[in-house]
C-alpha cells in the first residue's frame, strides 16, 4: 500500500518509520526538507510540496503540530487542495479543534475527495512502538480503506462517526483525566497533611481497583516537585473548558469538572500553565507556585 | 506458626482457609460455632469463646463485620480482654473506626498485650486469592512478627506508624476513589449526550493512561443502570465526609472531593443510598433514580 | 435638549414617556409604529425611519429587544447608519454581548459618529420611575453631554471607560447574584429538611446584615415553587457561563460561581430554562423540575 | 418586671443596660465583680454568684462569651443549678453548639425549672441599640413570660421550636452569608482582573436587588486587604462545616456551600483564620495572605 505522509515532527517521523517497516511505500514531505532523510534512508520517496505528494498518493496522511500549521498545508499555495479530488482521500491525524476539521473536511470534499480526521492519543513513545490511539471519525469508507495503516500506527482505531466525534472523545477523555489529576493530588495533600507517607499512598494505590499509569507515571514526580511539561497545564486547562462548554450545549451538569477546572484556572493565574498538568499539585498544596519544570 | 482467628464471614473463612492451605496451624471461632464445620474439615482446632482462642494462641486475627462486632469480641464475657496479656498480641484486621481501634489498642495495651489495626483494602476475590492489600499500623514489633501471615493473606501488607494510620489510610484511598468514579460518570453523560458511544468511550479509556479495573468493571453495568452493591453508596459517602472532615482539622483544601461528596449526597437523598457507589452515575444522569440493583 | 429614541418596547416605552414628561423633545421611531401613539399622545414626533430619527436629532437613544433588533436598526437600509456622522451621538441601552457593541461602535466612528454603550440595569418598574442604574462606556464627551438624559432615566449612571465595560460591569454583577441564588436557596432546602420553617428564615434574613430586595421579593414565591420569569434561567445561566468566560480569559479562579452554573445547567437539564432563575430552587429541592412559572 | 443577668461582657453589659433604662429591675452578676459598676450606678443590684441571682429572681438571662463559660455558671459550685426549680425560668442568649444547650436544658428541667435558648444575631451596635435578632427555642411558656425583655433587647425575637433550632437556625443563616461572600469576593477579583474598577462594582451592587448591608459594609475593607476580625474566619468555617454535617444528616445537597467551604478551608490554612471571615478574599485574589487585620 501506498501512502502520502505530511509532517515530521516527533509524531510524525515515528509513525512514518512505522510504516515504512511494516512494507508500505511512504513518500513524505515537510515544511523542513532535511527532517526527511533519516526517513528517505529508510526507503522513503519525498515529494517537493504537499501537492505532489497528493498527485502521486491515493492517499495522504497529515501529522501537523496545529490548527494553522494543518490549515496552512491544505490551502496554501502548493498545498494539498491542489491535488486532491475524485478517488483520492485525505487523513488529517494532527490534533486540532473541531472547526479546523470541518474547514478542511468541506474543501477536501468539495474538490471530490474523501476526508477523514483522525486524532491520537499517546505521546512519543506509543508512537514509535505503534501502540497509538486513533480517534477516527468523517468518511466510513476511507476509513476501511486506512485500517492497515491504522493497524500499523496504533494499537486500536475507532471510527466515530460523524466528523468532529474524534475531537469531541478526545475532549471526554481528556476531561475524565483532568479531573481524575486534581482527585489524585487531593488525596497525596492530605495524605501528607494527615501524617501518611505520600510515598507509601502511591504505592497502596498501585496495589488497588483504581491503579492507573498516570497515578504511576506522574505520582512520584509530583511528590518532588517536578512537572516536566509531557501535556502542559494550559492544553489541559482549555480542554477542560471545551468540555464544559461542550457540556453547556448539552445542558450536562459537570460539578466535579467544573471545580477541576477551576483549579487548573488557579494553577494558570500562578505562572504554572507552562509546566505539566500534574503542577495543578502545587495549587492544592498550597506553596504558591515553587514549581519547577 | 500458630494463630487465632476470630470471625469466619465471607471474609475471614477465606483468610483462615488461607492460612490453613499455607501450612498455619489455626484455632478459629465463630459466634455461630457451625460456620467452623469447614475448616474443621481443612485442619482447624475449634475455641469455645475468644478468651479459649487467645488463652491457647500467641497471636489472634479478628475480622469482624463492624465496629461494634469488634468491641463485643473484646470487651464482652469470655472476651479478648480476659486472656490477652504479656506476650501476646491481638490484630484487628476488621475495617473499623479510628475511635474503635483506639478503644480496643488501649484496653490491650493495659493488660500488658500487644495490638495491630490491620483493616484490608479489597473484598471477596482478593481475599480468596491472598491478594488483599493490609494497611498495618500500630505496635511495631507484633507486625514484624506477623509478617509470614500477612504474606499469605495478602500480596502486599504496609506498616503505616501510629494507631489510627490504617484507617486514615484507607479513608484516602476511597476519597480518590470516589471523585473518580464522579468524574468518570460526568465523562459517561457527556459522551451520551454529546452524540457519542459511552460504549466506545470504555473502550478508549480502557487503552490510555487512565485505565484502571473500576473503570472496566463499573462501567458496563452503570451503562446498563445496574447497581449491584459491592460497596455500598452510603459507604462511600461516609468515607468521603470522614476524608473531609480529615482535611478540616488539617486545613486541606480539596474542593474536588467536596463536588464529589455532595453528589453522593443528592444519591441518597434519591433513595439510591443502598446500591453501588456507582450508583451516583443516576445523579449526573439526571433521571431522579429509576436505578435497580 | 432633543433627543431621537428608537424602540418602544416595554423598556423604551416608559424611558421615552420619562424623557417627555421631564421636558425632552422626544423624536420616537418604533418598528411597529403604532407603538408610537401613546408617545405622541405625550407630545412626542415620529420618524419613519431610523435614519430620518439620527437626521433631525443630534442625539439618538436606542432600546432594543436583543442583539439582532440592535444591528438591524444600525446596519439595514434606512438605518442609523446612513444618517450618523460628525457632531451626532447614537447611545445604545439595549443590553447585548460585547462583540456586537463593538461592531456598532466601529461602524459609528467610522461615519465620524460618537457611540456609547449603556446597558441598564433594572427591569420594567424602574424603567417607570426613572430608577435604572445606566452602565455606561465608549466616547466619553458623549456620555457627558447625555448626563441630563441619564439623570432622568436612572438613579444612577457610571461611566466605565473603554467600549465593552458596561457589558463586562453586568456579567460580573449578574454572576454575583447567581451565586447568591443558589446560597439562598441551599439554605431554604437546608432549613427545610432540617425541620426548621424556611417562611421563619425569610423573616430572619430579612432583619439581618444579608437581607437584600432578591430575597425579599423571590423568597415567598420559591418557596410556594412558582417561578414566573422575571429573568429566564437560560439567560442567567448564559451570563454565568459568559462570566466564567470572562474569569478563564483573565485566569481568576471562581469555585463557587462555578458549582452554581453547574446548578444552572442541571435545572436547565430538567426542562426550566424559560422559567424565572429562581427555579434552580427545583435542582436543590431535588423533586425533578414540578415547577410552574 | 424583675429578671436576673449573667455575664457582663461586651454583649451582655450593652444588654443589662437597656433593659434598665425600660424600667426592669435587674440583678446582675460577672464574674469580675468590678464589671458591674457601671449598671449598679444606673441602679442594678448586684448578685455574689449565679445561685444568689437565680434565688432572687423569677428569671435569669444569661449572655457567656462560650460554651465552656455557659457550662460552668450552670454546674460549678454556686451555680444556676442550686436554687433553679419549679416556677423559676432561665434563658442563655449565648451562643454555643446544640450539645451544650441540651445539657444545660436537661439539667434545668431536672430540676423542676423551665429553659430557654436564645442565642442572637447582631454584634455590639445593635446590642447597645436594642436591635438583636433573637432566635429563640425550647419551653414555649418561659418563652411568652419573656416577650416584654426579647422587646427591649431585640428587633424582632423568633420563637422556633423545639430545642437546638435556635442554633440550628444561626448555622443556616450564617452558611448563607458564607456563600454570599465567597461569590462577592469573586465578583470583586473578576472585575479587577477584568479592568473594571472594583470600586465602581461596590457602587452598582448597592444600587441593585442585591445590595445589602454585608457588602456595603465589608466591600471597602477588602479592597483595601483589611480584614479587622468582627467574626473570625475560623468561626465562620466552624458553622460552615457544622452546617454542612446537618446537610449530611439530612441528605441534603448543598454544592455551592461546600465550595464556599474549601475556599474558607484554604484561607485558614494560609493562616488567615483569626482575620475576619472577609479575609477569604485574599484565597480568591491569590495574593497567599498578604493580608492584615
């Protein structure tokens, strides 16, 4: 199978190499052309612009850092709407709003071609292991057409539905860990307050019915302090937000992700918004922002 | 190595039986004698009353069904108190109060005897399997010496200080536990009623960084409105009002888990304070409790 | 002084007769204008169009319904727009979101016009007796020169400096007594069930340091849970929701005012979002939306 | 009408002194004796301990500054209980928890005399001008006996019960007027961060239907971060929580106060507990306790 890739960032560049060793032939560009040989030594072709990576692909996958980065090679001169029609489909993965989709959903389609949007969840790691989470939804049949692409890429993709519902579960999910966060930190405060060892907190929790690997992965770095952006406080906080207001649409009563969002506003009034989301501790610890990245 | 056992409910059977199929030799009693018939049958000796149990063993386990269980198999005729003394040690791994512990600690203690608040995290299953999670706390030395019974009992057992450590312990542990399963039932509604498959939204949660077994387990059956009490709501929330009352003496700020606390609330004032904890999921739904159990 | 007054609606209506019967030249334009008479009656002109209004008055006041009505009358054809120019002032009542007072605004000065925002608060009776409070910002010569209007329409008028003040000024009052609300009626429900009279606690609060007219005028027919809509909850919940906006934009962290726009949501949920925002009595009151208006 | 009175602090002298000054005879005591000077100059008689006062007179007011004052008047040696008995009355006006006017009712009714609790809303002004709001609750007689002193010491005194509803009803008051504050605090940082004058807020909030005596009189001190402590943080918190475990009791709901109370929870943990219970604004603006009293 052959496929168009755009985008070579850290995601992109995993998911690229994955697929070039799972046999597909990649051709790839990127705004940067250099990012493209360690791929192009791998066995990819590279295509001079994003139009010519679509007039020779049937299909084409976007990993783009955001929204106007996505929007940018789609309309711009030399970009993909050049290229795309009838018979040829279009898979934006970057992780962008929902009105950054639909725009680029309508113009794919109104040349005659397909689109699908398709979001992950998972970081560097999981995507160079190809254990991503894709979050797919627009065009079904396109879609069935990706799946051993998607079967590369991750270790599961859902298809969704009607475009937007993979930004939207992104959203859910994404509001469900920010809440699930500022549960944790509570609880390692007044462990700690209380005269319980913090320390021995996580470890009773990673024993139990709630044991996660964010509490895993995070817990000890919270215990010290430190907040090494991996999602940062101000992604999360709007998020949180987007959720809410998706909920006020819906008149969804939220009253735990509402107090979590407030948190995390607090967290971005002390400076924190930077650093990761797990800096929301240092709100409910009280110290006024000694964080450190 | 020889020990008592006090109480053979659902619980304490499986933990004696464990301790017999390890090799234990265990004097167990019940306050109906016949719940002994099966571990008779598995190599138990019999006591006639507490006092018997403790008077021939050097260590005695109580797993009582609440606290005033606990008090009785102490304080009352032909009780705890009557035999214990020097050189031997009483452990209460009954989940009770921190006041209750306290009671029965000191009441020990003056006879010369040592004491062990033990209270377990997990049920039936865990259990059974010696997986039970033990939050020791109290006389130090006892615990050393009880160590190659809590092995066998649980998969981990953590010695967590003073008297009063345990509970404490296991109130943070629920207060986590609590808030998230509110923020999980908010993630469920929004997904519900934001066009999305709540089906689809378990089964993306189940592959991220927040997957943890009460989601997998509680969520299909809260789909399904279905609230089978394995820890009943009026629990949970008890332990929560216990967890923010922890937090008052000790100035924590956790204005999560008082969202979360005041939802379970609106449960029972619905009626639903007898099923599940999951059971606040009919809350956020909004549908005034037409839950069954 | 001669001023223009477009919209005889409820509100306009008692304005402009205040403005007459304080010896103002009042020139009214009302799109049904039969709306006129009673006005003319007075000793009121009438212009057949806005813009033949905004010729003959160097001044022109605007009260309309909604944000639609206010553009309408600014931007179509024979609108304010084409008449508005050096040395005339157009001065906006109406209350509408900020981003259409700016578009006025824009358009006005474009034409060389002066413009100031000065949403009102108060309701029918005060439009009657001239006690309004006037919320008013943009050109401040302007506002200057309609002083004597203002001192007529209202008990009060501030000036609140740059474009989009008045409208933030009314959110942040509208957010306070939204929270208010529901403290209010918590305590209604908390007296209630605590078997304490909640007609004896009106009369307590109304003798103390919190008594305020909202308690003393919503009080008696909350508790009779009739809610004839003063002020619609959807708009309320709307305002909270702009507020919070407002907070995430500037990052101030507001618990509370988020916990009641939850309540807002969930009574909005239940189907009484037309009804007066005191119905959020309903939600605490837990019956699940019996309400009438 | 002739009425004894124990304790002569701030409350209690401005109390005793105008009942004096309507023509009661009235026999105080204190337990500094020299506290009484000034009433016996305006021609009060003087009683050695309380039991002297309770012989002398059919009616005995007390006004103690806590519960432990309001115990040991009662039982200590000399106290209220050596000469109570039938046809003797006796009223504590302090203000303590339900626990000690139970004791204290129960011992009195032992006795054969009837009793009272009357504790008050109103600090030092309104006592000194007869202003107090008296919530009154437990024998209806005693209570109608003493209509002619609750008429000079009080606006308006409530006669609410059964006994404990007096302190019940100052829990709901006051949780009220703790939610109220938290939603003016955060009225006041949203206006501030937001560019508007928070003055200005206090000027249009005095205007509307929520103007009341709190804000106009706490607004200007919070601006300023002054917080001289007319009732103490910590206090407020305390009903706050209390009122909040009534909730529990009764299953009541109440997520707006629950806020209000971790946002008071984190204010005494700033060490702010001991200002006025305004001092919650410096939580809100996020300043970590620059304040002062």
């Amino acid at each position: 199978m052959e496929v168009g890739f755009l985008g070579l960032g850290i995601m992109g560049k995993a998911m690229a190499a994955n697929l070039l060793r799972h046999g597909f032939r990649v051709t790839v560009w990127n705004r940067t052309l250099s990012k493209c040989d360690e791929l192009v030594a791998m066995g990819a072709a590279v295509g001079d612009t994003p139009a010519s990576v679509v007039a020779k692909c049937k299909y084409t996958i976007a990993m783009l850092s955001d929204p106007s980065a996505a929007l940018s090679v789609v309309f711009d001169k030399d970009g993909v709407l050049e290229q795309i029609g009838e018979g040829k489909g279009y898979v934006d993965m970057s992780t962008v709003d929902a009105a950054t989709s639909c725009k680029i959903s309508e113009a794919v389609k109104q040349k005659g071609g397909a689109f699908v949007e398709a979001p992950v969840s998972g970081s560097k790691k999981p995507a160079e292991d190809g254990q991503l989470v894709i979050l797919a939804a627009g065009d079904k049949a396109l879609y069935d057409d990706m799946v051993p692409a998607f079967d590369v890429l991750g270790k599961k993709s859902f298809f969704l539905g009607e475009m937007g519902n993979g930004a939207k579960m992104k959203l859910v999910v994404n509001m469900i860990m920010g809440s699930m966060m500022n549960a944790f930190s509570e609880g390692l405060c007044l462990a700690d307050k209380s005269g319980l060892s913090p320390q021995t907190l996580l470890d009773v929790l990673d024993l139990g019915a709630i044991a996660n690997p964010m509490f895993k992965m995070k817990g000890p770095s919270m215990l010290q302090g430190s907040y090494n952006p991996a999602f940062p406080l101000k992604h999360q906080q709007k998020d949180m937000r987007l959720a809410l207001s998706l909920g006020d649409e819906n008149a969804v009563s939220m009253p735990v992700a509402a107090a979590s969002n407030e948190a995390f506003k607090k967290a971005r009034s002390l400076g924190l918004g930077d650093l990761d989301f797990s800096a929301v501790h240092e709100v409910l610890k009280g110290t006024g922002g000694q964080a450190k990245a």
